[in-house]
C-alpha cells in the first residue's frame, strides 16, 4: 500500500479527529466512523495510525539544545492545583532580564509539542514558561488519549489560576522584565483569551484557534490581542463576529487572522492537521507581535 498523504485524506476524516480529539467521541466510535473512508486500500488502521500525533519524528528544538537552558521547574498556584510543574526556557547562559512568554498547552497537558514550542520562544528571545495543568493528577501521562482524559477531571477555572499563577511567577522571575505575553493553542487559546480578561498587567495575548470570553468579560481586556483562526474550524469561528464586534465597540488593540483552507490545530506539527505553510507564518506573526508589544 501506498504512504498515505495528507492530500489523500478525506476532509471528514479530519472532522471526526476534531470531535475525537475534543471528546466529543471516544476511540472506539472514532474508530467505527473511519471504517466509513477505509476504502481503496486503506484500512482503519492505517487511517487512525495516520492521524495520531507523531512526537519523536516532529520536535523542532531538541530538549538538550545547546543554545538554550531549559528545565522543569515547580511553582505555586493556590487558587489552582497548589504546586504546578513548568517546562522554564530561555538563551543558553542569560544574565540579563527578558520578555516572558507564558505557553499554555491544549486539552491533554504538557505534551511534546508544546514544550517545543516553549523552546522556540526562548530562541526567538523569550523567557518562557510551560506548565503542566495535569500536575496534580500526577502529570502529563506520555498519551494523548490519557491526557485528555485526565484533563477532563479538573476543572477549567482552576487551570485558568494555574496559568495565571505562571504569568504570577515568571514576573518575579528575576531573568525577565516584567513584560509578560501569552499564547496557547485549543483550550490553550481560551486560557490566553481569559488571561487577558483576567490580568490586568498582561501586555500580549495570542489565542490560536481558541474559545472566546464572554461578551461581559471584554471591556476588561488590556492586553493586544493577535488572534489565530484557521478556515475550516467552524466550531471555535462560530464565536468569533460577536467577539470581534464586543472588540470593537470597546476600542481594543487586536488584530485576526483566518488562514485558509487549514484546520483546527494546524499549527501542531505532529499530526496531519498541521499545514507548514500557516504555521510558519502564524508563528513568525507571533514573535513579531510579542517583540513589538513587550517593550
């Protein structure tokens, strides 16, 4: 049989990922709805072999890079999860105090993918910090499928305090400066929209693909906000003209992208959601946006 291809995916196939990977079904229906596209020589096997993240064969910045000191350290949250682990990155042997980025995972914990994009924000400059939410239930468990499942038992609101208590701790951090960003990916994107609600001080925010406050909640937001949508996610664009318009009306500095043709996630580079194209001008959008605004 031939390598499967992105291009030889049906369009529905990457739907039912979507609801798989937001638990909207569970392994055994997503595995019963691809026996629907294993036609022409597929197989359900091969299809849903496909579509899992690939960690080893995708990370960008190795975890011993040379050119960064990166290592977990703990942190306290206690109107969260009490001590929460973080993945801290920054310039190989800095002595001098930078912008902080706070990067905020999706709904399965401190997967690979996202401490690689931790790493990559320390190369472009940063001090980041990436912590783990599933902390309390004993960490990121080495799944996706365990992740997700584990993520579920927490509540959200408390991981929101989770995230606020890094922004909290990289701005005593005595290596950066005191100008902090966000940027999360899925539920990730919801936590930097909430973040900015919620932190008055903040003074970035990149939501990718992320869930939007509540109209009420706007008028609180300091932050700049750049905002990452991808064309075909109609679940999380559905809400995104109100809050563009509640934007608007209270006179914030944002600015929104809609990549086209690209799915929710394209950014993560270890599924065949990912589209290189949009991510590398997502990103490159990202890193100029925090180099502008955390001044």
């Amino acid at each position: 049989m031939k390598e499967l291809k992105k291009e030889d995916i049906n369009q529905e196939v990457f739907n039912l990922y979507d609801e798989y990977a937001h638990n909207k079904i569970d392994r055994r229906q997503f595995a019963e709805k691809l026996s629907l596209y294993a036609i022409g020589g597929l197989t359900v096997t091969s299809l849903m072999s496909f579509m899992m993240p690939d960690y080893v064969q995708n990370l960008q910045i190795q975890n011993d890079d040379p050119r960064l000191d990166s290592g977990y350290i703990e942190y306290d949250s206690p109107k969260g999860g009490g001590t929460i682990k973080g993945l801290l990155s920054q310039p190989a042997g800095n002595k001098t105090k930078l912008p902080g980025v706070v990067v905020v995972h999706e709904n399965r914990g401190l997967n690979p993918y996202i401490e690689d994009v931790g790493r990559r924000a320390a190369l472009e400059g940063f001090i980041s910090i990436a912590p783990d939410a599933l902390t309390p239930l004993g960490g990121y468990p080495g799944t996706d499928d365990e992740g997700r499942t584990m993520q579920r038992k927490r509540d959200r609101n408390e991981m929101l305090e989770d995230f606020i208590a890094a922004y909290t701790y990289l701005s005593n951090h005595p290596n950066c400066d005191g100008n902090i960003a966000v940027v999360g990916f899925c539920f990730g994107g919801w936590i930097s929209n909430m973040m900015a609600v919620r932190i008055p001080e903040l003074k970035a925010s990149v939501p990718f693909y992320g869930g939007q406050p509540e109209k009420a909640d706007v008028p609180k937001i300091n932050a700049a906000l750049l905002l990452q949508y991808a064309d075909l996610d109609t679940r999380v664009n559905a809400g995104w003209p109100d809050y563009e318009a509640a934007l608007k009306a209270n006179n914030k500095d944002y600015q929104a992208y809609t990549y086209p043709d690209v799915n929710h996630g394209f950014h993560n580079d270890t599924t065949p959601r990912y589209d290189k194209e949009a991510a590398t001008l997502a990103w490159q959008r990202t890193v100029e946006f925090f180099k502008e605004k955390l001044k």
